[in-house]
C-alpha cells in the first residue's frame, strides 16, 4: 500500500489526496479479508479437532467435512489478503506464522469445541449468522470478496440443514441432550454478540458498498434463532451481552493453544510443503 | 420444461441453461486441440469423470503464442483434489507437446451441479454413485429403488452425502445437489 501511494504521488501532487483515501481503502480492505480469513481458519480448526473422535462415524467425516469447507473459504480470502498486501506472503505464512495478537478472529469462534452439543449450538449459530452475512456479502462491490461470498454461501446453506436438526434432536431428545443444548447455550450467549460489532475501519468499508454492516443482521439472528429454538421450548434471550476483543488481537485464553497446535509443523519446519 | 426428476416418463431430454452455456464457450474457443486433449483429464476422486463432465474445466486462454491458462473451477472450497488436479492437466498437456501451461482457479461462477454435463450424469451413476437430483431424494444406484434413506449429510468427500438402500441395504453415495 505504501508503494502504491508514494509510486503516484511522485508524479502529481493534485492526487496525494486522493490517493491516501485510496491507500487507507486498500488497508482496510487488506484487515478485512484477513480478519474473514482468521475467522474461517480458527473454526476450521476447531471441527477438524472432531476427526476421530466424533460420536460416530458419519458425524465424524461430516464434521470434518465442514471443516474442510472453512479452510478452503480461508485459503480464498488469505489469497486475497497476501495480494492486497503485497509483500509476497504467502497464505501458509498468513496461517502459520502469525501470533495471537495478530490474529482477529472472533472469540466464539476460538472456543475449544467442548462436548458435542456445544459444538452444534456453535455451530448453528455461526450458520445462521453466515447465511444472513454472506447473502448480503455477495453483492459487495469488490468482487473478488463478492465471489468468494457466492461460493462459501452454498456451503453455508448445507451446513446449516446439518446443524438445525442437530439441535431439534438434543433439544428433544432426553434430559441429558437437553441439559447440554441448555449448558452450551448458556456458555455461548455473552460472545454472541461480538458477531454484530462493527470496528471503524470495517464501517467504512460497509459505506463503500465492500463490508456489511453486521448490525443490521442482529434483529434477524436473534428472531430466527429464538423463533428456532423456541419450537423446542428452549428459551433464548437475546445476543446482547458482549464479550468483545477479537478483532483487536484481543483473545481468550484459548487461542494460544490452539495456534500453537496449528502453526506447530510449519514452525518447525518452515516452508514445508506436502 | 417439467423436470420432475422422480419422474422418469416424463422427462424432456433438455439441455440445463448453464451446461448450454458451457457448451458454448467450448464451442466458440480457437483452442478446440487443448479441449480434446483435456478430455483425457479426470476427477481424481471419481476415476470415470471427466473434468469437463463434472463442470471444473471452464475456459483456455491464451496470452502468448503457445502459452495457454487453463480456467477451472473447484466443486467445494476446500477440495483437497486441486492440487492433483492441476498436476494432471500439465501433464495431459506437456505429453501432447503444449508445455507452457498453467492453471488459474476462478471463483466465478462458482461451481453448481447443473455445470455438469448429462454425460457427467451417466459417468457418475457408472461407478455406483446417485447423480444430483433436484429434491435430494436419489434413487439408489444398484437396484433402482426409490426407497433409500440418509444416513450422514456428507459421504466420502464434500460433493457427496451418504444414503442407504431400504430395498436392497446397499450403500451409496450421492453426489449431492448444488444449486
């Protein structure tokens, strides 16, 4: 972004101006797709985490199917970052060799995947808030961001018809399914919220038409999911309580340790390649 | 059009508007030798598949005298596939004497079921695998039987999801619906 603006402003100076509201564009974009990209590579992660050790077989190789679906929506947006960049980093080195404050992953995203009904609920909820995300995110200006919004949709979509009869089925189930769906809801509530926060630099992009403004999709979320989970008879108050800081490098305790299982290989033998 | 898939009497032999559109960027392309050539190129994970019949081969172009970028598309995101299928498209191409190639990924369009060809459909169903059908209740592929029931959302990769046979208890997969 740097060479950019200084490349042009050589030769004219009527456009430094300009040039700098484009320059902070570009790095707003850049903090964009990598922040999509950390949210996608953390909860990619944390389902791979189920890779045998799912309660059966065929949730095993679901689980990690999802999985695999989010690392492959973060390989799209790293790509994207590294070029908006334009060091010449590569997507592994995006994943691999940054720390915990310079991840911005959201916090929910991060948390360890506990019994199998929290990873559900976890699930359902990111769902349902990607559904109303991306659907807006498809019509973003950039394009590039647009199409990897219209490809990650489907996958959406599917992932969502997997995880509402997951939880019709706890939620009804017997006690102890209810009890866990009721536990995995109370642990989740307070990070709920920070899926509707919108930094300043993400509002500026949602004012270019790039970002969406994740605010308006809370009345949504919170009248879905309640409407929901309600037909169980689970009552859900509401996404307000806030425990916030992911996006600011900000994590709970539990990122450390994931990344640190992650990065492990690519730490210890950089560059390694399958 | 009726496309009442469970339907098979009355089935109208039509061509989906997006395979017709594939069809035609085939068709108009100056690079009709590297088509042929990449005919020979198929899904790693479905032996039988052609890239072509399964909607991933999208376009050639050419910048340069000889120098060609072949477009494809990936089913799932986070096909683990790609890789490979970027060797054997080199490959095809460098044994056929075209050795300056190489593979761009293009996220739009983004890849859907109604990209594969009814071709792709038969090569599909020939190694025992459910098509894509329009209600996601496929038939299964061994005896036919509409009875069939499922198992797990996803089969052995991220296209498929897992069924059971209630008439003859066969497995299966089946390429699930994207649209």
């Amino acid at each position: 972004m740097q060479a950019t603006s200084s490349n042009k402003t050589n030769s004219s100076n009527t456009t430094i101006g300009a040039e700098k509201t484009h320059s902070l564009l570009n790095e707003n974009r850049y903090r964009f797709a990598l922040a999509l990209a950390d949210d996608a590579v953390v909860l990619g992660h944390r389902l791979s985490e189920w890779c045998s050790n799912a309660p059966f077989l065929e949730e095993d190789i679901a689980l990690t199917n999802v999985s695999l679906d989010y690392i492959g929506r973060a390989r799209m947006f790293y790509q994207y970052a590294t070029e908006l960049e334009g060091k010449g980093h590569s997507e592994d080195q995006m994943a691999f060799f940054r720390t915990e404050r310079e991840y911005t992953n959201l916090l929910i995203l991060e948390l360890p995947i506990g019994d199998f009904a929290f990873t559900m609920v976890r699930q359902f909820f990111v769902d349902v808030f990607y559904k109303l995300y991306l659907e807006q995110l498809m019509t973003s200006t950039d394009e590039r961001i647009a199409a990897i919004a219209a490809k990650s949709i489907k996958e959406t979509r599917y992932h969502l018809k997997r995880s509402e009869p997951w939880i019709r089925q706890l939620s009804e189930g017997t006690e102890e399914s209810r009890s866990r769906i009721n536990r995995a809801l109370d642990e989740l509530k307070s990070f709920v919220g920070e899926l509707f926060i919108m930094p300043e630099w993400e509002t500026q992009l949602a004012n270019e038409g790039i970002a969406v403004d994740r605010k308006t999709l809370q009345q949504d979320w919170d009248a879905y999911v309640q409407k929901f989970l309600g037909e169980s008879n689970i009552e859900f108050e509401d996404s307000k309580t806030l425990i916030r800081g992911g996006r600011e490098g900000i994590h709970t305790e539990h990122l450390g340790h994931l990344l640190s299982e992650m990065q492990y290989l690519q730490r210890a033998h950089p560059g390694l390649e399958w | 059009m009726i496309n009442h898939e469970g339907d098979h009497a009355l089935q109208i032999p039509t061509l989906h508007p997006v395979f017709a559109e594939r069809i035609k960027i085939r068709s108009q392309s100056e690079y009709q030798k590297l088509w042929t050539i990449l005919d020979s190129v198929h899904d790693p994970e479905l032996p039988g598949v052609t890239i072509w019949d399964l909607g991933i081969l999208q376009d050639i172009k050419s910048h340069a005298d000889n120098a060609f970028t072949i477009v494809i598309t990936l089913t799932y995101s986070g096909c683990p596939a790609v890789d490979a299928i970027k060797q054997d498209i080199i490959k095809a191409l460098s044994k056929a004497g075209y050795d300056q190639v190489n593979v761009e990924i293009s996220l739009t369009p983004a890849w859907n079921t109604n990209m594969i060809s009814p071709e792709g459909h038969k090569q599909i169903a020939a190694l025992n695998i459910a098509p894509p059908v329009t209600n996601d209740a496929p038939d299964c592929p061994v005896c036919g039987s509409h009875k069939t029931q499922l198992l797990s959302q996803f089969g052995s990769t991220s296209c498929k999801a897992f069924y059971r046979c209630e008439q003859c208890s066969e497995t299966f997969d089946y390429f699930k619906q994207l649209e």
